[in-house]
C-alpha cells in the first residue's frame, strides 16, 4: 500500500493541474458536479489525497493497495489499461486518471472523510509532542501496531513501520507503555526523517522502492547482526511484521 511519501509526491505532480482550467468530468457520472469548476488545491493527508475544486466540493481518494493517479497531456496513451480507469477528469490540455480499485469519492465535508486521522507525519506543523500524547490517551499497544494506528499519526505504513523498528533496535511486539516519551518521540521523529528524505526530486526511494534491512527479507541475515529476518502477521489487519529475532530482542 502507497504511505505518505508516496502520497505527497502525488500530491505535487496533480498540483500542475491547480488553477484557470475549467475541468470536465469524464468519468464517472456522478462526478458530473465538478464539471465547469476549477482545481484550487490538492492536500495529502496521511495516505489520502483531497483535491479541492470551486464551489466547495472535493475529491477524496486513498489508494489502498494497487491504486494511483496519473497525469497525461491530452491525447498521450495511459500506460494502464483504459478499463482500469475509475475516475477521468479532463483539463483542457491535461488529464488527470485514477486507476485501479481504490476509494474515490465526492465530498463536501471533508472532515468525515479524514477527520479521524492524527497530525500527517510529513507535514511541516508536525508536533511530536501532541502524537506522543495521542499515543498516551489511546493505551498501551504493540509498536507494531502503534505506528500503524492512522489516529494517532497518519502516513506511515508497512514498510516504514518495520524498517524504523529495525533502525531502533525495537521489537515490535514490545508495548508502547515499556518506552518513555522521549523514546517513543524518538520513533516517530526516525520514521518522519526517513519519509522526508524521500520527498524531494532527487531522492533515493529509500524504503519506497529500494529494499530495506528487514522488509521484504524473511529468512535472510539480518545486515546487523546476521540473525535470519522473520515475518509473522500482526495485529486485527494481520498486516506482515519484519523484524530481527536478534538485535530487535527489546
């Protein structure tokens, strides 16, 4: 699934399309109510995209696993198939696609879509300080799942979750009660710190598309310690946890 950096930098190529241009909605019927309008701003939030039109509307979509928006010159072949696309919205020499199986809608109140998500990790107002406290006033939890808890701080997903894990020597079956504020700050600030880099034009794709120290390694050695990386699912989602028996043991 596509995490908040990902989302960011999708953020940034739609951003081309905010301005004069009156868009048409080809796709879906039901998006017929932007027609005639104009795109104001596309906010990332988290692994959710708003884009703002005029007259108060907004587009809301999450990716979740497969999904993505891409953006073409107008009569430029879609490096996706044409039955893929769920939603076409038409700029005049610009089209913007949404493909795949992904949540798109509609909205007016955009805070039933996205109000119940914490601070975004990436965002430049980003409070350490109130995601600890968010943190405190949900209990005690695995860091695992901790990190992936979108209510206390949004956009941070598998990969990252695993690889911060790592980074710290954190087993991520340890309870988030066993770490002072100051530790827990620390984890979030490393995640945030590895998202950011993978921000700017030139980045590495460090975890988003280059291979980790345990993610996506089951039974290799850990570039630590040498111990074989595991896997085991985690959590109500049963998402996949890599980790090092070894060097992650507290």
């Amino acid at each position: 699934m596509p995490e908040g950096d990902t989302i960011w930098r999708l953020a940034r190529q739609l951003h081309q399309l905010v301005g004069g241009r009156s868009v048409t909605a080809a796709r879906p019927e039901r998006f017929q109510r932007l027609t005639g309008r104009t795109l104001e701003t596309v906010e990332p939030v988290g692994k959710h995209l708003l884009m703002r039109f005029s007259g108060g509307w907004s587009l809301h979509s999450h990716l979740r696993m497969r999904g993505s928006w891409h953006v073409y010159r107008t009569g430029e072949p879609w490096r996706r198939s044409t039955h893929l696309a769920r939603a076409v919205l038409d700029f005049g020499d610009r089209q913007a696609v949404f493909f795949g199986q992904p949540l798109v809608e509609l909205v007016r109140n955009t805070t039933e879509s996205v109000g119940h998500l914490g601070p975004d990790i990436l965002a430049d107002d980003f409070s350490l300080d109130l995601v600890v406290a968010r943190a405190r006033a949900l209990g005690p939890a695995a860091l695992g799942e901790l990190l992936l808890d979108q209510r206390i701080c949004c956009g941070i997903g598998n990969v990252y979750k695993c690889e911060t894990l790592w980074q710290l020597a954190l087993d991520p079956w340890r309870s988030s009660g066993d770490l002072s504020d100051e530790r827990l700050a620390e984890l979030f600030a490393t995640a945030r710190r590895d998202m950011r880099s993978n921000l700017s034009a030139g980045a590495n794709r460090r975890f988003g598309g280059m291979p980790g120290a345990v993610h996506g390694r089951s039974g290799r050695p850990c570039p630590r310690c040498g111990v074989r990386v595991r896997a085991r699912h985690q959590g109500e989602q049963a998402r996949l946890t890599y980790w090092c028996p070894g060097c992650q043991a507290n």
